[in-house]
C-alpha cells in the first residue's frame, strides 16, 4: 500500500496487537524510504516489515505512442486545473544494492517483495544477514521460483486482492488471476514452506477460512484503509465503506501494470479508447497519471483519481486499529471454535 497511505502510527498499533505491520517503500527514494523507517522505528514498540518493488526492466515505447498518451492524458489534467505536461514526469529508481544496504543498516530484519524476484546474489545477501524474506506469488509456478530462489515464505495473492497484480514475473506467463480460495490450497500442497493468504479477507471468518485450508498467516491491506490511522482521503475511505465488490476493476490504465481499484470516467474512457499495448509500461503510466490521479483525490474528483481496494468492500470497519485488531482476534477464534464444535 505504497504512496504514503500507512502510517508509522499504524504500523505500531498492528505490532502491538501482535500483527506485523508492513511499511511500503515503493515510490520512494532512498533517502525518503530511510526517513519512513526512521519515524516508524522511533514510534513502533516491536519488530515491523518492510515491502520492496522489484525493478525490471522495460522495452523503451516508441516517440508516437508517447505522444499519443500524453496528449490524452493532458486532456484530462486540464480539465481539473492542471497545466499540460510536456514530458513525462522523470523517476530513477533506487539503486537495489543500495537500498539493502540502508536496510541492513537500520536494522531490518523481514523484508517483502512484489513485482518479481531479487538477484541471486541480493537474496543471499539477505540470507547471510539471517533476513526473513517473503515474495508475492498469484500462480503455483511463481510460488515455486521464490520457493527456489530462498524465500522463507510465499505471499498468495488472489484475484480479489486489491492494489497491484504482483505476479507476471516468470517468463511466458503473465501472472494469474485466480481467486485466494482456490490458490492458497494449491500452493500449500506445492510448496515446502509458509503460505501466507492475501486478498478478500477482511473479517474473522476469513482469517479462519484461510488457515482451514493451509494458510500460516493472512496478509491484510483494505481492511487497514478505512482505519482511524491510515492516511487515505476521505473519498478513498467513502468508496471503500459505502460501495459494493463489483464497483472495483482491474485495470492497467493506472499505471501499466494491472491495479485493483474504483472503476470510474477514466478507466472506462481509456479503455474504450486505447488497448493494452498503447499504455506506457510501467513506472512510465504510473509517472505520467501520478499528478493527474492525486490532484483528483484531493479535490474530490472521484473520476480521475486511482482508489485501490480489494473485494471486500462491505465489510470494512471505520475504527481505530486496536479496536480492529481486536475483533478480528475475537472473530477467528470464534468460528474456529464453531467449526470444532461441528466436527465433533
């Protein structure tokens, strides 16, 4: 949940109910994602994660396509207020070898990853540091490979999950879009090492069904956002408590990768208009939508901002963190005790 939506406050009210918060670094510089580990280290009272984009790299798109999207994007920045772009906006990312080195300096000891998977040489790094590494996998077959590459967990994401696809990464294959019911069985029988079930789940009842079918842990996002501490405007916060799972969509126009998140005016418009192989690769899209995206948000201007939110949506919870953290405790140890009593 990149973008400064989790909060080192947050953070620390999951850590102390016994969860472990996750701070993203995607978007962020090296310096910028120093200063977030700085202040959550400073606030949180126990041991917390952190989540890295892995970079790949991406075929240049040609002069006519570029012109192409950013003439079409300028359209829709000019009519919230926003002055045309010329280019696109420029953003270098950091330099892997020395983000680790940052990391392991402050101290990190579980790190997350998304989007592929680190070099050999970058994991055993982590390893001989005695890291806790974990890898986003939405097949069997990328379970597998971060199983191969030394991850000491797998991250099963399902098709409900919302935010970003994090599969895509072996060769061939373009990631899979299959829901976490069916995927955290598969992978649990495939893989030697902990599954961790993510996306749909927002209450009790899913924690237990993830752990019924093999799950060591789930992994939460969009239960998190409507939080008294979580730093989403108060559309985003509106969208996710008063509309229904079908009103979200994946989609790519974003920022060129597939994204769950609001359907609105510029999903439905951009892809009536364009096909996936006229949008930037990403971070290009993502640079180019970034500012038009965030000024709507703030502005309140549901059709052009980008809300990511999992299926879930009906069951989210406008409370404090503890409180949430609390219920949900509650909630899973109730229907694990109903469905013992069940079988007896």
């Amino acid at each position: 949940m990149a973008g400064g939506i989790i909060t080192p406050a947050l953070i620390n009210e999951v850590t102390k109910s016994g969860g472990l918060g996750s701070l993203p670094l995607g978007y962020l510089s090296i310096a910028e994602a120093q200063e977030a580990i700085c202040k959550t280290i400073a606030l949180a009272s126990k041991q917390f994660a952190v989540n890295l984009f892995i970079q790949s790299p991406i075929a240049p798109p040609s002069k006519k396509q570029v012109a192409a999207m950013l003439a079409y994007v300028n359209q829709h920045r000019l009519s919230i207020g926003l002055p045309s772009l010329l280019e696109i906006p420029s953003w270098v990312e950091p330099d892997m070898d020395e983000l680790l080195d940052m990391l392991l300096k402050e101290g990190i000891s579980i790190i997350s990853f998304t989007f592929g998977i680190l070099s050999h040489n970058k994991m055993q790094r982590l390893l001989e540091k005695d890291v806790f590494v974990m890898g986003t996998a939405t097949t069997v077959q990328e379970g597998l490979a971060l199983e191969a590459a030394g991850c000491h967990a797998v991250i099963a994401q399902g098709y409900e999950a919302g935010g970003h696809r994090g599969g895509g990464f072996v060769a061939g294959q373009s990631g899979g879009l299959i829901g976490t019911l069916a995927l955290v069985p598969q992978m649990v029988d495939a893989l030697h090492i902990p599954v961790i079930a993510s996306g749909g789940i927002m209450d009790g009842r899913g924690i237990a069904a993830a752990l019924a079918l093999g799950a060591s842990a789930v992994q939460m996002g969009t239960a998190f956002l409507t939080c008294e501490e979580s730093h989403a405007s108060s559309l985003h916060k509106h969208m996710i408590m008063d509309n229904p799972a079908e009103s979200t969509c994946l989609t790519s126009i974003f920022t060129g990768k597939p994204v769950r998140g609001f359907k609105n005016e510029l999903v439905t418009m951009t892809e009536k208009n364009f096909s996936e192989d006229d949008l930037l690769p990403y971070p290009l899209q993502h640079q180019l939508t970034k500012e038009l995206r965030s000024s709507a948000n703030k502005l309140g201007h549901l059709e052009y901002a980008g809300l990511w939110s999992g299926q879930g949506t009906r069951l989210s919870r406008s409370i404090a963190v503890e409180h949430l953290m609390a219920i949900l405790e509650k909630e899973t140890v109730v229907v694990l005790s109903q469905f013992k009593n069940n079988l007896r």
